[in-house]
C-alpha cells in the first residue's frame, strides 16, 4: 500500500520542492488586481493573458530596491550595476498600477494555508504598458471617435422599472446580491433572467447574443449587465468591439454593474448608466421603500392641505352667493317694495293731515277778519257766506282724501301685481329648475332628465324633464 500523505505533507513538500528549484527567477507580466492594504505591503497579479501568477511585495524588500547613491554614482541594490542618472527604470510600491507590464524579480513561494503559489518580489520594474492596456486604449479611441459613448445618444433610466432583464451568469454571488436587493427595493418588479457566460473566449460573443434576444423580446423597460469583479483579462469580454455593438445597437437603456469600484470597462462607457458595482445598479434601478413611503405621506398630507385650502375658497365663494341670491330674491325684493308702500303711506296721511289743519286756520282767520270787519250786525249776512266757504273747503278736502285714495288703491294694485305668488291664487305655478335654482321661464332652458320643483298655491310638485316623442 503506498504512502498516504495528509493535505499538510503535501503542500509542504511541493513547498519545498518548488522553492528548492526556483530560488530566484525574473518573471515579465502585466499587473493587474493591485491592492495596497495599510500594513504598506502591496499584492497583485502577474499575467500573460493565458496564465496569471500572484505577487506579494513586502513594504521591506521595497525600501531595500531603491537605487541608491554610491559618490556620484546610482547603483541597483540587486544586481550592483551603476545606472544613468534619470534612466532607473526600478518601481516603489506607489509607482505601480494595474495594466502596467514589469519585471519582477523574486523567489518563489508556496503559502500553505491556501496551498497556492506565488512570487515574494525584490524588485519590479516598469516595461511599459501593458498588451491589454494598449488594447484597451486603442478601443476606447476607436468607440470614442465614432460616438459611441457620446451623452446625447444615451437612454434614461426608467424609475423604478417593473420589468427587468438581467444579463448574468446564472450561478454564483453576483445574480443572488442583485435578487436579494431588488427584493427590498420599489414596489415590485418582474426580473428575467439572460443567462451568459462572463469569462472567456466564447464570453462576448454571448453577452451580445442577451442583449439581442432582450431587444427581439420587446418585453423588458431596461436591461443590466452585471458581474463581479477579477483582473483585467477577467473582464476581458466586457472590453470588447462585439458587447460594445451590442450595446450601442440596444434600443432599451442598459446599466452595467461591472466589478468593483475601480475596475471600468468599455461596456461602462457605451452603457446608458453606469453602476460602480453589481449591487450598485439595483440601486439604481429602484428605490428604497421607506423613500418611497416617505414620498406617500408627504403626497397625503399636501392632498389633505390642498382639500382643506379648497374647502375654505368653496365656504367663501358659496357665502357670497349666499348673500348675493338673499338680496336678490322675489322675498327681498317684496319687503323692500312693501317697505316703500308703508313710507309712501305714512307721507300721505301727514300730507292729508296738513291741508286740513292749514285749511281750517284759514277758515278760523276768515271768520275773525269777517267779525272784525262787519261786526255782530253783519254775520248773519256773511253766515251764509262763511258756511258755503266752510261746505266747499269740506268738498275740497273731499275730493283731496279721495284722491289720495285712489292714488293709494292704484299703488296697492301695482304692489299685488307685482306678488308672484298672486298668480298662485288664480291657478298658476312657478317653475325652479333644480339645477340651476332658476325660474323656467322658456322650454330651451331645460333638457331632459333635469329636476323640476312646481309651486302651486297649497304646497310644491316635483317634477323631471322627459324628451318630447
């Protein structure tokens, strides 16, 4: 029976082996996932574009690669060679960014708990740009000259979108984060699901497939394309000339929600929106509920100042009618003819009162003048004189209150013709249309189904318009 290792033995062995063969060795690449934590240490990726190494650079083994000052002389602390003065072409930890293409040079590694292999790096040094760098670059030049990222071109995002179509590997973190996000988000939505390859050589020609088969549904308001982050050549497929088509010729908006924060991608320039990360856009796409409920209650309570503020104008607008149909009604306008009849009445009995007193002093100073005159021997002479003078003034006043009378009657005649309630009494009625609160006085002013209130002389009949067959 052969040997049985445990996972430990193993791993140390091949640790052993491997750094026994590769004590030192210079490796060419382009970087990519840098990270620089706080402990000053700096971590990234070697690859080649078909294979990919990590780099561990300690903040120690940095400060000891920097050239330094013999006399006059710059000196390379690993290999001793004195460089030109400007011509060092050896990195610091800060110096180095992704889709930089260096020189390491280093020992390897086997770190055991991962059981993974990588470079411990002395040294790096820049060689330029990196192939995908340039590749990158000259794409976006391409793309940017022909409009494809131009803002004008560019569709809005609908808010809060009730039909989603997600381009996506469907398996992994990526599609749940989004699903779980847009499950506590707006008001609901109905999401489908495009599955696509996210990674590799076939990865693009997918995508662009999704996006197609998005359009030919005419079923989605907005699709996204998401995935998580990795390295440059990771994302490779999202820096390609066949999802930018794809996406420039999407008659629906498209957010991306590519990898992290810093990665961006030519998918990100030729989308609509885009989204620092895959959870990011649906974010973007929907709203938080409690915004969205906040929202509710601010509509309610200006629905219910506007109600109020329009209850107040209706109060005062219908006090005003008020007051104005008061005035203006047949009731009114009675009592202040009545009114009128009963001042008119009071001025004419004055006036009646007045031409008989003053008639009467005259009468009493003709008799003083006639005694005074003609002495006792003369009035039984005058008598006659002075009672048929009495007898026509008695006529006169007569014939005054008689006309003031009749004068009287012809007013009480005016006034009770003026009564509409008169025409009650020998059969009429009054027509209101309830509609309008108006009397009816001509067939036009009504139209069938109007309500009618009838007054006649005992009470009120409804009534209803019908149409004349």
């Amino acid at each position: 029976m052969s040997n049985i290792l445990t996972v430990s033995e193993l791993t140390r062995s091949v640790k052993n082996l491997l750094e026994a063969e590769f004590p030192f060795v210079w490796v060419r690449g382009q970087v990519s996932n840098l990270a620089r934590p706080a402990s000053g240490h700096v971590y990234f990726s070697l690859t080649d574009g078909d294979a990919q190494l990590g780099v561990v650079w300690f903040k120690g083994a940095q400060m000891s690669a920097e050239p330094v000052k013999r006399g006059e002389d710059t000196v390379n602390p690993l290999t001793g060679e004195i460089e030109e003065e400007g011509a060092s072409t050896s990195l610091s930890g800060s110096g180095i960014e992704n889709g930089m293409e260096v020189l390491c040079a280093g020992r390897l590694n086997v770190y055991e708990p991962r059981g993974q292999y990588q470079l411990v790096a002395e040294l790096v040094q820049d060689q330029g740009i990196g192939d995908l760098a340039v590749a990158f670059e000259a794409l976006k030049k391409k793309l940017a000259e022909k409009g494809y990222f131009d803002e004008d071109r560019k569709l809005e995002l609908p808010n809060n979108p009730k039909r989603v179509a997600v381009i996506t590997s469907k398996s992994g973190a990526v599609i749940q984060d989004f699903l779980r996000i847009a499950g506590t988000r707006g008001t609901g939505s109905e999401i489908r699901i495009y599955p696509s390859l996210v990674q590799g050589d076939r990865a693009p020609e997918q995508i662009a497939a999704a996006l197609d088969l998005v359009d030919a549904d005419d079923w989605a308001e907005v699709a996204v394309l998401i995935r998580g982050g990795g390295s440059l050549e990771d994302l490779w497929a999202f820096n390609t000339e066949q999802v930018a088509d794809a996406i420039f010729r999407a008659r629906v908006p498209v957010i991306s929600g590519i990898g992290h924060e810093p990665d961006v991608s030519i998918a990100d320039f030729v989308a609509d929106k885009r989204a620092a990360t895959p959870s990011h856009a649906a974010q973007e796409l929907w709203p938080r509920r409690e915004t969205l409920a906040q929202n509710v209650d601010n509509l309610d309570m200006a629905l219910g100042r506007a109600y109020a503020n329009w209850l107040v104008g209706k109060g005062a607008s219908f006090e005003h009618l008020r007051k104005a149909l008061i005035w203006l009604s047949p009731e009114r306008r009675l009592e202040r003819m009545e009114d009128k009849f009963l001042s008119l009445l009071a001025r004419l009995d004055g006036a009646g009162l007045d031409h008989y007193f003053d008639r009467a002093a005259e009468a009493g100073q003709y008799v003083g003048r006639l005694d005074r005159t003609f002495g006792p021997e003369s009035l039984d002479g005058l008598g006659f004189e002075v009672v048929a003078l009495i007898r026509r003034m008695e006529q006169g006043v007569q014939r005054l209150g008689d006309s003031r009378a009749h004068d009287l009657e012809l007013l009480s005649t005016t006034l009770h013709g003026l009564d509409p309630e008169a025409p009650l009494e020998r059969g009429y009625s009054l027509v209101r249309i309830e509609r309008t609160g108006e009397f009816l006085r001509d067939p036009k002013g009504v139209t069938p189904g109007d309500a009618l209130d009838i007054r006649v002389k005992n009470g009120h009949v409804a009534a209803i318009v019908i149409e004349d067959k």
